[in-house]
C-alpha cells in the first residue's frame, strides 16, 4: 500500500515469526503421526494428564521472566508495569500454544518446546515494537535465551523423568 511501511524493528521479527510458524508446522508434518512421535519421547503415558500441568508451568515461566525483566529495570513491583511487560508474551504464549498444538505433545521439548518458545519470544517481541515498548539488541537476546532454557528446559527435565516413570 502506498504510504504504508512496516517499522524496522518490525520486519525482522515478522519474517523470524513467519519462519517460526512454517517450521513448527513442517515438523509436526513431517511423516510421524503425533503419537509415534510421543512415544519415540517416552512421554505417551499419560500427555492428557500432562497438559495442564505444561500449561500451568508456561504460564509461570512466562510470567516469572516479566517479573524479573521490570523489576531488573524499573526496582519496583508495580502490578501494572508487570502487567504491560507479561501481556505481549503471553499473548505470544497463547498463539504459540495454538500454532504448535501443545495438547498432541505436551512434554515433548524439541516438537512442542522449541516451537512453544520460538513464537512466544517473537511474537512477544512483535507485540512490543507495535506498541512502542523496547526491543533493544540486549533485551532480545536475553529474552529469547532466558525462555529458551525455561520453556524448552523444563520440557527435556519433564520428559526424562516421564520416560522413566511412564513406561
């Protein structure tokens, strides 16, 4: 359109968003059946019972990294700043539970895990740059590193122990 242009700090992470997306879907296209894949995790058992359990725990994971991220800058626990700082990642949390279909393989850290992680950072790094909210270098790599070792962490420690305990 003319007269229209998408912001800098925008492109980059909707081009990374967009590959995010293709990239999660082609994974979980990629010849296995969910179930198959589950199993080749250990995680089968009992995934149903497992959801809300990973939901809960993203949810906290997410929330914990806004908590740190405004206390680190702002050195004060304001509910709203911590609300305007959690809200763009969970949004992400939300869309990225949606695209990767977490509920197939709630444990599973590379096909739900990276996925998972993947869209929550950039969407929620989208979500900032729209609303004028920082997206300096730093704050990038932090944010995708502390959520990478969190959302894809917990997932690869959960599914050790189901693969043992769930057999």
């Amino acid at each position: 359109m003319p007269g229209w242009e998408i912001p800098n700090s925008v492109s980059a992470p909707m081009i990374l968003l967009t590959l995010s997306i293709v990239s999660s879907r082609l994974a979980a296209d990629c010849g296995r059946t969910p179930a198959a894949h589950d199993y080749t995790l250990g995680v089968a058992a009992k995934k149903s019972s497992h959801l809300l359990t990973a939901l809960l725990v993203d949810l906290v994971l997410v929330v914990l990294f806004s908590i740190v991220g405004y206390y680190t800058h702002a050195q004060n626990f304001d509910p709203n700043g911590i609300i305007d700082t959690a809200l763009p990642f969970l949004i992400g949390l939300l869309v990225a539970w949606l695209l990767n279909s977490v509920w197939t393989a709630p444990l599973a850290p590379l096909r739900t895990g990276v996925g998972v992680w993947a869209t929550t950072v950039l969407l929620g790094l989208v979500i900032r740059a729209l609303l004028g909210d920082g997206t300096a270098g730093p704050f990038i790599v932090v944010a995708a590193s502390l959520n990478f070792l969190t959302l894809v962490g917990w997932r690869t420690i959960a599914a050790a122990v189901a693969g043992r305990t769930g057999k």
